[in-house]
C-alpha cells in the first residue's frame, strides 16, 4: 500500500472517529453549547515509518473522559480551600 492510498484511509477512518466521538458525547448528554463537540478534531501523522492519527478536543474533554465514578465521593480538602478562600 502506498502512502497517498495508507492517508486516504488513515483521513476517513479518523473522520469516521470522529463522528463517533460526537454520537457518544451526544448520548452521554454532553452537547449543552456544541463547544466540545465541534473543537474535535484530528492530525495524521505519517511517514515511511510511522503512520497515527492524533485527535484533539478542549482541555475539559479529558475531566469528562476520566470522570469521577458513580458511588465515589469529592475530596473534601480542595472543596474547603476553595469554600475559605
């Protein structure tokens, strides 16, 4: 496989990602301004040795991804740091 035919698939399989980022983010209920869905976005990174797709989001994308887990409880000590100051 070439490299123009490796990008071409590299490009439309990051696309299809993407739009499966959006559906989930949708169905999670995270879609209240659009802003995170509309900064996804990606890079493809390919040379002779090295072909990835790298996929970018606002900062607080990642705080949604590794959300605090249903039973588990917020840390006291910040939340009186925060509350004094």
């Amino acid at each position: 496989m070439n490299l123009v035919h490796l990008k071409n698939d590299l490009e439309m399989l990051g696309d299809e990602l993407l739009k499966e980022f959006a559906t989930e983010l949708i169905k999670q209920g995270h879609n209240n301004t659009g802003k995170l869905i509309n900064s996804l976005r990606k890079e493809i990174h390919l040379t002779e040795k090295l072909a990835a797709i790298e996929f970018y989001a606002n900062a607080y994308g990642l705080a949604l991804e590794k959300k605090r887990q249903k039973g588990s409880y917020v840390p006291i000590a910040p939340l009186i740091r925060w509350v004094t100051e």
